[in-house]
C-alpha cells in the first residue's frame, strides 16, 4: 500500500495551485465557444444536471449513467489549453521529477506487471506495443526492462515529451492518433492508453483510430477514471478526480458500449485503485461536517486503523469501485 502524499507530496500540491487557478481561468474565458455534445459512451442525447465544480458543468446520462462536462471545450481549444498550461510545466518540473523513484516503484512497475500478466492471460506472449499518449515515456521505459515485446512504440503529441520518450531510446512518433500514422492498419498486438481517454472532446474518432491499428484478437487496454466508483458515489462533483481537465467519466458499463461501437469486445473490467480509502480519510479531515451528518460514514471514518482501512479498499476493488478502472478489450 502507498498513500496519496507519496505520489502528490502535499507541500507541492499546495504551491501548484496557482498554476491550476491560471490553467482553469484559460478554459472559463474561453466557455463562450463551449458546444453541447450527446453522450460520449451511446450516444443518448438524454442527461440531467449532475453537478457543478469552478465554473464547469457536469450531466449524467440518462441511459448509461456517464458523467461528462457538457457544454465542453472543443478541440481546438482544448489543444491550446494543453500548449499553454501552467499546471504541466509545474508537473514536469518540480512534481514528476521530485516524485520519480516513487513513481516508477508504485505505479509503473506495477502498471507493467499488470499488462504482462493480462497478456499473458489473453494469450497476447510478444509482438508489438504501442503505447498512444507516452508522455515522459516511464511506462515504455520501465516495460522495455521486461523484455516481453519486440517492439515497443510511444505515440506523443507534445513535442517536448517526444523528445523525452526519443532521448530515452523509445521508438516515438510525434503525433495524435487522430492524425495517420506512419503505421499500417491492423499490425498492432496490444495499444494501451493511461489516463488519456477522459481528456479527449472526441473519445469516439480516439477508440474508432486506435482500433483500426490493431490485429484481430488484438488488445486494447486502458485506463480511466470510473464514473460509479465510491468516490463519485459519496462526493460526487467533490471527488478529486472530477477537474476541469477531465471531460469523460465512463463506467464498467457505459465503457463496454463505447468500444464496442469500434469493434472492441470487453473481456475484463477491473478497479485495482488503492487510495480510494485514503482520499476520503482526507477529504473527510478537511470536511467533519459529512461525518457528524451522516452515522454510515461516522461509524466507518472516525478512528479507522490500518486493518479496517485495508478490508475496505479491498472490498472497493473486488467491487469495481474504486476510482481507477482498467478496461481489457480484444478486436474482433
Ligand atoms: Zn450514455
């Protein structure tokens, strides 16, 4: 177990905020320009009001319960937005550097074993991989180490972060996965994606290009945040995870109808996330008020200990609620 102030070390989130605050003030100057959009996972044009955070306005589906902003940035906006942002530049500086060993202990390696053994269990035992959103490329870089594919390939559009994912001897394509890729159709064995498909105006022409490279019986793996997880649940629009940057909050459900739209089939759901638990320990510090309304909460928050903490983390992942959902699909 590790907890949240090992990744997100608390002096540090503090100093970033006005970076966030500056990055958030972009996207409310430009909200005239925001369009409406039906539902990212089927489509439904039918939702109500789900709540409102710094100025953002978010609906659920009336039919598959997915949470999204909506009215939302469009594209052309939202890459401007990650161009300029201040909230990265501070990440890429001081957070990610500062945080690195922790990182890669606790979460990538992690990451890595984890796709190994999916591919293992899908019988997926080598070819190529192609990572689409490398970012500073510690996931190509840590699964090179394993020596399980014979290829791997980081797509990313930053050129700053292309460069990194290049400097660190990972084949790159600085590109979108929106535009063609100097990759033929139908030649990938696995395409992961972590923590991208929430970002995007558009996740359906993302899933519909992501598939065309894949083989047959290929895998699409990703991650996401869930949408029905205990934090949305509980906090709902409070829950951490729901930022301005975040536009889709899919579901076990609502993420099956999405991919399978783009001829992916979901073989396996799962919400292995373990600091669920200690983000509401955290926001319950900051919030007593919740606790002395509500005897549930009272009963399982005030003076939980380790053990009670580990059942019920455990509980929330064999349950799929936690916050973050691995989704495993496989091309028809
Ligand atoms: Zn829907």
């Amino acid at each position: 177990m590790f907890n949240e102030n090992d990744i997100r070390p608390k002096e540090l989130m503090k100093l970033k905020e006005p970076a966030l605050e500056h990055d958030k003030c972009f996207l409310r100057e430009k909200m005239s320009s925001f369009i409406y959009c039906h539902c990212p996972a089927c489509k439904s044009s039918s939702s109500k009001l789900w709540g409102e955070k710094e100025g953002f306005r978010y609906v659920k589906c009336s039919e598959c319960n997915t949470v999204y902003m909506n009215p939302r940035a469009p594209e052309k906006i939202l890459k401007e937005f990650y161009k300029q942002s201040k909230n990265y530049e501070f990440w890429n500086k001081y957070i990610y550097p500062q945080t690195d060993l922790v990182r890669k202990e606790k979460i990538f390696r992690p990451r890595v074993e984890r796709l190994i053994d999916l591919c293992k269990k899908y019988n997926v035992l080598a070819g190529t991989i192609l990572e689409i959103g490398s970012g500073f490329g510690t996931f190509c870089e840590t699964l090179a180490q394993y020596n399980f594919f014979n290829r791997i390939i980081a797509v990313e559009p930053t050129p700053d972060l292309a460069n990194t994912c290049k400097n660190k001897g990972i084949e790159t394509i600085e590109s979108e996965i929106e535009s063609s890729l100097p990759i033929s159709e139908g030649s990938m064995d696995v395409i992961v994606n972590f923590e991208v498909i929430e970002h995007l105006a558009d996740p359906n022409t993302f899933v519909s290009k992501a598939s065309r490279y894949l083989k047959q019986g290929g895998l699409f793996i990703c991650t996401c945040p869930n949408g029905e997880s205990i934090g949305a649940f509980l906090l709902k629009e409070n829950a951490k995870f729901v930022d301005h940057e975040h536009l889709n909050y899919f579901n076990p459900t609502s993420i099956k109808k999405l991919l399978k739209g783009h001829q992916l089939e979901v073989v396996e759901i799962s919400t292995p996330g373990e600091l669920d638990v200690d983000l509401l320990i955290n926001y319950f510090q900051d919030h007593p008020d919740m606790l002395k309304e509500n005897d549930f909460l009272r009963f399982m928050f005030s003076n939980i200990n380790e053990t009670k903490k580990s059942h019920f983390q455990s509980f929330i992942q064999q349950n799929n609620l936690s916050s973050c959902m691995w989704v495993v699909a496989r091309k028809d």
